[in-house]
C-alpha cells in the first residue's frame, strides 16, 4: 500500500502495509491471526479498530510498538521500518496503555518516574514541568503525586497509567481498550481526555475498543477487523450508520453490551 501526504491532511506517523501474522503451537499448528493487513494513521487524529473479540484487534496493535514482529508485510513510523530500530527507543516513541491498569509499587509520582529509572536518565521531580504537564493532561490533582498508586480507584489509575504512558512525550499513543475496565460515566471522561490529549499534543492516537458508543463519539477514522481481516475503513458516522460489508452489518445488530468478552 503506497501512502502518500495530501496537501492540507496531516502528516501519516503509522502505516501497516499487508502484515500477516501466523502463530504456531507446541504441534507447530499455524494459526493465522492476522492477513494483509494495510491501513494509516495521522498525526492529531484518533483511528479506533472495532470488531469481535478473537478477530486480532490487541494483537494488530502489539505489533505496532514490536511486542511482536509480523510474519510478512511491514510497519512504518514517519516511513522508517520499525524493525530497524531498537525496540526501546521505538517504544519511546510508540507509548502503549493496556486494558488493565499496572501500577508499580511506590507513589503516582515514582510509578511516573519509571520510564525514567528504566533508561538510566534523570528522574523528573515532583515539582517539574514535566509531572505537572502530563498530570494537568489526565485531569489528576498534583495531591495524589504521594499517594501510594495501588490505593487509587481503577480510574485513577488508568489515568496515572496514562500519564506515564505521555510523560516520555511519545508520537504515537496506542490505546488497548483502555475504558473497559470502567463504568461508562468514568470512561466518558477518560474518553474525553483522549481526544482532547490528540488535539493538544499533535499524537496519532491507535484505539482498540469493543465500544462502538465510544469509537463514534471520538474517532476520526474507524477500521472494522473481524476474522484476521480488515472488512472496511472510513469515518465513523458513515460506517455506523451505513454499513458496506455483512460482517459489520451483522456486529452492529449484536448486543451494545459487550463487556464480558475477552479480547484478541
């Protein structure tokens, strides 16, 4: 897939061009989690992936940040092969917020000063513009810097997880159904801060979520994955309410509620 920056877009930061993953199992069975692959993403823009729990939805975004290598295909940031580069220094620029939010053990400020320790630089302070930036970002008080992580409320720590995630002043921010774990008022907001964090920071923000609410309040672009395969792309209104393929024809009329899946 050849991509190319059209004049007054914003400038392409991911494109995945024909990836294809297989996975093996101890019987060396092949399994095709993923098949030709090909989409982008722009800088200051959301692009949520939808579909059904199993169609490689988490799996498409591990690769991104190279918790995986494709099988076949490649991936480019700003069109440099991500498998040229070191995998720390790519994920210094390719922050990932899993499901789950883990926090370390210590206060919001040490777990913020984690990616720090990891690559041997100076720890920002509790008074520095770096803490109070990407707190003011996640909408958390600077009070809760001494609170020990592990006491705060599922939202709150999927907000310090964010905040952690931001800190290193990534490009490109990968979300893996980040407001899952939430009641829908608390990930409304968190949702909110989303895009409002897209806008102010210039990110290419890459969303896996089960939610079609959630993707079609946000997103700029949606991508619908189901079965390993891409089935359509476009903006979200257009696919929600006037859908090509039968596969998403079929996901839409499925229950809204589908918050006990377990997910790709």
């Amino acid at each position: 897939m050849m991509v190319e920056k059209t004049i007054g877009e914003n400038p392409i930061m991911v494109s995945v061009e024909h990836v294809d993953l297989l996975r093996y199992d101890r019987q060396r069975k092949e399994s095709t989690i993923l098949t030709d692959i090909s989409f982008f993403a722009r800088q200051g823009e959301i692009t949520a992936i939808v579909g059904p729990s199993g169609g490689g939805k988490s799996s498409l975004i591990r690769l991104i940040n190279r918790l995986e290598d494709p099988t076949t295909g490649k991936i480019l940031l700003e069109q440099e092969d991500i498998m040229r580069l070191d995998p720390l220094k790519l994920r210094q620029r390719v922050a990932m917020v899993l499901q789950k939010p883990f926090m370390f053990e210590g206060t919001v400020l040490e777990n913020l000063q984690r990616p720090f320790l990891f690559r041997n630089e100076p720890l920002p302070a509790v008074e520095g513009q770096e803490v109070r930036r990407v707190m003011e970002l996640v909408r958390l008080s600077s009070d809760l810097l001494g609170r020990d992580a592990r006491t705060l409320s599922v939202g709150e720590q999927q907000r310090v997880n964010l905040a952690r995630a931001l800190i290193t002043e990534p490009s490109v921010l990968l979300l893996d159904e980040p407001t899952s774990a939430l009641d829908r008022p608390t990930g409304d907001r968190l949702a909110a801060t989303f895009r409002e964090i897209c806008s102010l920071q210039h990110l290419s923000v890459i969303l896996v979520t089960h939610d079609l609410r959630l993707a079609g309040k946000i997103a700029d672009h949606l991508i619908y994955l189901e079965g390993a395969r891409i089935h359509e792309t476009g903006r979200p209104n257009d696919l929600l309410t006037s859908p090509a393929s039968s596969e998403l024809r079929r996901f839409l009329a499925e229950p809204e509620d589908r918050e006990g899946e377990s997910h790709a």
